[in-house]
C-alpha cells in the first residue's frame, strides 16, 4: 500500500518536472526541493538530463536576481559542470565590493553563502562572497522570523554542502512544512520516502546487531570499544539508498571489525602477541588460528568468516576478484597498526615523514574506501578497483586530513 502511494507521489513529480522543462528558473527551484528532502536518488538521470540542458542553453544571464544566480551556480556546480565563478561579478559595485543594496535579500544572501561552498582554490570573489554572506547573515538571524531564521542558523552551523543526507533531509522536511508555499505533493512523497527508507535502515541495523550479539565481543573482549550503531551511521554517509543494502553491510561489518583490531594493536596485545597477529593476516588461512592467543582467534576467525560471506555474495554476482582487493587492504592496513604498535612498544618517536607513511594506511580510508565498492554491483567496475589500489590523490589527500585529525586527538 505504501510502495503503490509511493509510486504515485512519484510520478506526479515527475510530472512537475516536465512541466518545468523550458522554465530553467523555475526548474531550479524545483531540482532543489527535491535534493533537499532528499530524494533526489528517484530522478538521477531527469535530473542530470535537465541540469546538463540548463548548462549548455543557459548562462548566469538568463538570471537577474542574487538567490537564482547562486542556485543556479551550487546546482551545477555539485554536479560536476565547471561554472565560472566569475557569474558573481554582477554583483559587485565599481570598486570591486558586494553591492550594498544585496544586505537587504535575505534569501538572496543565504543561497550565495550555500554556493561559496562549492568554491575552489584560488577563486577569490567566492572567498570574497563567504565572508560577506556570513557577516551578515549573522548580524540578521537575531531580526528573522521562521522558518528563514531556522535556515539561516542551521547554514551557519553546517551548510548543504558539508551535511548528511538522511539527516539534513528530516530536518528539511520540517522546514519545508513550515513554507506557506510549500508542494503538497512533494512534500507527502519526502515524507513517505524518508519514513520507508527510515524503516528498511533499522530492519537492516537490526538483523546487523544481531550477528554483533552472537560474536559476544563485549563479553569476551572488553578492552574493545562496541562501535558497530555508529558504524552503521557512519556507512549511511556513504550510501543509503535502497539497492545498496548489501554494500550496507559488508562496510559496517568490516568497519566494525577494524575498530576491534585497532584497538587490539593499540590497548591490549603484546608486541609477540601482535606479531603473531600481523603474521595470521598476511597468511589469511584457517591454520593460523592455532597460533594465536585464545582472544585473538575471536577475532581472527570472525574476520575470516565476514570475508567468506563477502566471497560468497560476490561469486553470485560474478566479481569474486572484488575481495581480493579488500583483503590486500586489509592486509595494509594491518601492517600500519603493527608498526605503530612497534614504535609503541619500543619506545621509538618517528620522524613526521616517517609517521605520515605509516599513518596513511592505518588511517584506514584506503581500506574503507575499497570497501565501499564491493556491494555496489555494476557500478564498481575493475576500472573502480585498480583506480583506488593506485592511491589517487583524493584518497591520498583524505587520509592525510584523517591521520591528522586523529594525531591531534592523541595529544589532547
């Protein structure tokens, strides 16, 4: 009953969209309410269809007013179409300053703050403009009324481009509600959308839990943090859209497990112990258990069975050669916990060339990263795989924000 409500919800706004398609204005505003509740996932192609249109007939011309002009900018931009920052100049007086007359648009100021988001390096006007919008956004939020206010306080504290989709999302809905202006029709289908995904996530969290409990590591290990609900939570960053229920669960089961082992590397076990365990992994083979201390072969076994699941599901699906990506990260990741844990244990201070090497892969982004990949089907090509085991630059530069953070963390 739900799913047929659903559907019908769903094509009413497909039907908005058509009737949207020569109205670029009034397309935006439209591709934006359906991102910001979010179930934009419905209308990926419509909406990359309507966007690429709108970039190649449209420029910032076509658009006189501030708010629609920085609409215009994010939307494309948070697609990938390479917009000029320089759509912005408009704005400026004679000496290169924001127009005053720009103080008293509220929205117009709060959509231009949402879009220096989207900025690059060294494009000064969109440093220019964050700086401008967030002055005097902060200077109006004590005189606005909801739900303006509510949006401008919760831009300043996190804005679109830096949020979580399932929970700027509920919150969204009940901004939108408040909108005197707001679709009835678009609103219902969020509505109904958020609830169902709502339900499948903790149907998911449950039957996950379930295998948690039954490896009793809270019993049996209790030096270990139990972090699996906020693994769970962390993965829906990821990805949670229905079809990736799988990919859903390998990522937290794995996620969970490294936690458990980097915890054994940094709290419990003894270099020897370590040493043994760094060794198990490498081999990745049932005969290693019995070399292992009776706590480690909790682990060790528990991680060897997730990866059979994995291989299981992936014979199904023809891409068995998926795992042997995982394992190899695994397997790195390892390696750095182990050489931490030497420098521990031996007292020894690393130099910051020598941390940072070490670091990147015990941050654990390339492994997660890799991860990440195996339940996502046709999508995650071999292309996908090779490109990640080439450590491009973007998981490189991600680690390296990780390492430090965590680095910082340990010396509070």
């Amino acid at each position: 009953m739900e799913q047929e409500q659903l559907h019908q919800l769903k094509q009413k706004v497909i039907k908005m969209l058509v009737a949207a398609a020569d109205k670029p204005s009034q397309m935006l505003n439209l591709i934006d309410g359906i991102q910001r509740p979010g179930v934009s996932y419905h209308f990926t192609t419509e909406i990359e269809t309507v966007l690429k249109h709108i970039y190649e007939t449209c420029d910032h011309g076509h658009f006189d007013d501030l708010y629609t002009v920085a609409l215009f900018f994010r939307l494309l931009r948070q697609q990938g179409f390479p917009v000029s920052c320089e759509v912005f100049n408009k704005f400026k007086n004679n000496q290169g300053k924001f127009q005053e007359c720009l103080i008293g648009d509220v929205v117009g100021i709060l959509s231009l703050y949402e879009a220096t988001h989207l900025r690059v390096r060294g494009e000064e006007i969109l440093d220019e403009a964050l700086s401008f919008t967030t002055t005097h956004l902060e200077s109006m939020v004590p005189i606005l009324s909801n739900p303006i206010a509510e949006h401008a306080i919760r831009a300043l504290n996190q804005p679109i481009h830096k949020g979580l989709t399932r929970l700027d999302a509920r919150r969204y809905i009940s901004f939108y509600e408040q909108d005197d202006s707001h679709n009835k029709d678009l609103l219902n289908f969020a509505k109904l959308d958020f609830n169902l995904l709502q339900k499948l996530h903790q149907r998911e969290l449950s039957e996950i839990t379930r295998w948690w409990k039954d490896l009793d590591f809270a019993k049996k290990l209790p030096f270990a943090r139990d972090r699996l609900v906020e693994s769970y939570f962390w993965v829906l960053g990821v990805y949670f859209e229905p079809q990736y229920w799988l990919a859903r669960r390998i990522l937290t089961k794995v996620i969970a497990m490294s936690s458990i082992i980097d915890d054994i590397y940094d709290v419990y076990g003894t270099l020897e112990e370590l040493a043994l365990f760094t060794d198990a992994i490498e081999r990745w083979e049932i005969s290693a258990l019995d070399k292992l201390p009776e706590y480690m072969k909790l682990c060790y076994q528990a991680l060897l069975d997730i990866y059979s699941m994995i291989d299981e599901e992936m014979a199904k699906q023809g891409g068995s050669y998926r795992v042997d990506y995982a394992k190899s990260e695994m397997k790195n990741l390892v390696r750095g916990y182990f050489e931490e844990a030497k420098w521990f244990h031996q007292g020894y201070v690393p130099s910051m060339e020598e941390y940072m090497q070490v670091a990147l892969l015990s941050s654990g982004y390339k492994m997660v990263t890799t991860t990440s990949f195996i339940g996502m089907g046709e999508l995650a090509t071999k292309e996908a795989f090779d490109w990640v085991s080439s450590y491009p630059l973007i998981v490189a530069a991600v680690s390296a924000i990780a390492s430090s953070r965590m680095t910082l963390l340990a010396t509070r």
